[in-house]
C-alpha cells in the first residue's frame, strides 16, 4: 500500500497508510473511554493531526510511538476534529484501532515542524481560539509562583510576558507543572532572561486582556530548545 500525505486521508475508509513523527504526546482521562494516550503527529511534510489511542491499545500500540519517533501507521479510522482545544488545525481526527499496524521507519529527521505565530498576530485578535499555536519568545516580568484555590483544589501559577524579536509582548499565564517548569527555569538564569518555546498553547482572555495560557495538559514547554530562534534572541 502507498503512503498518503496527512492532508489528503478523509474518513470513507480505514485503509489508509501514513509515514509520520511523534511530535507530542499526553494522557488524558475521558469519561467514556478511561485513560487515553493522545499525540500530535505530522508527515515530511509538516501537516499535522491529532491522533488517540484508547487504554485498551496503549499497552500494544501505543508504546511503538514514542516521542520523536518515525513510523508507518496503516489501518486507522479518522473522525472529524471538533472541541474547544484543538491541537491541529486538520479537519480530522486518528484513532488508533485493533487492527492498526505500526512499523519502525529507518529515516531520521529531527524537524520540530513549529507552527510559530508572530505575536503581532496573536494580539491583533483575528485567530481563532480553538486552535492551539506555537510561540516562542523572551521571558519578561516574571511573577511569582503561587498557589490558588481552583474549583476547591490548589494549582500553581505563575504569570509572565513574553517579548518577541519586533518587541511585541503578549502576557502570559501558566499552571501546574507547566508553572513550575517555567519558574524553575527562570530561576537558574537570572543573568539572562530564557528564552521560552510553548507549543500547543491556548489563546484565552482574562479581564477582557488577550493571554497565552497551556491547554491543560496538552501543551509542550521547552526553555531555551536547541533551534534558530533561540540563538537570533540570544544575539539580539
């Protein structure tokens, strides 16, 4: 069987067979389902498609797709892609299945396949909120990490502004681990202010304000990533 690009498989058959790399992946619990394990993969050619693999198949299929790997995925089935968060901005959704084969691929690419969006952008309010964006830029403002009641429960948060190469800044909020992370990282370089990449991040408004925020779980942070970016901001 032929290897279709992401952008041209569509629900009418199972039968597809895809060449792809694990860009993410997270658990998620669903009420339906249980546990989850849910990924962004994309093909050589950067398209992108949120993928999910039920608990029954995590042990027997879900292990074959690590993180960073390549892979030849065949048999699946696609479902539109709706919902307030959405990873990518393909039509459709993959579930792994029973019969879903996945073999190793002997290429190696190490593409992040970024989707950055310039802030200019972000903050001119015209994209839409469903769909999670890459940014990356230098950690500016940085507050403290605290603890706050949310819904009975106590989550770490930390808030923040990130500032791009044109100067543009867009406040930011992380929280959970994501909060740590970020405030960890801080921490260790105080004589330079890191340079943060969040992918998968989530649009959201507080107090009428544009802010960037992680999609729960969803979300992907790095603290000065090994790429161009990082090194234009640390020549700037």
């Amino acid at each position: 069987m032929k290897v279709t690009p992401l952008k041209d498989v569509k629900p009418f058959k199972s039968g597809w067979k895809v060449h792809v790399k694990v860009l993410h992946s997270w658990k998620q619990y669903n009420p339906v389902h249980g546990d989850t394990l849910e990924m962004v993969i994309s093909d050589e050619a950067g398209c992108k498609i949120h993928a999910s693999c039920k608990r029954t198949y995590m042990e027997s299929k879900g292990r074959l797709l690590p993180v960073g790997a390549w892979r030849l995925i065949q048999n699946f089935t696609l479902s539109p892609s709706t919902g307030m968060y959405r990873a990518t901005d393909h039509p459709f959704k993959m579930s792994i299945i029973q019969n879903t084969a996945i073999t190793r691929s002997p290429l190696i690419n190490e593409d992040m396949f970024l989707s950055l969006v310039d802030f200019q952008t972000v903050l001119g309010g015209s994209l839409k909120t469903c769909f999670l964006i890459d940014v990356i830029g230098q950690v500016m403002d940085l507050g403290d990490l605290e603890t706050i009641q949310v819904s009975g429960k106590p989550r770490m948060k930390v808030e923040f502004t990130l500032r791009d190469m044109n100067d543009a800044r867009v406040p930011c909020c992380l929280w959970g681990k994501f909060a740590v992370i970020l405030y960890e990282g801080c921490s260790k370089d105080e004589e330079e202010k890191p340079i943060c990449l969040i992918r998968f991040a989530k649009i959201g408004r507080f107090r009428g304000e544009l802010q960037i925020t992680n999609a729960f779980e969803a979300s992907l942070l790095l603290i000065n990533p090994d790429i161009a970016e990082t090194a234009a901001f640390k020549q700037m």
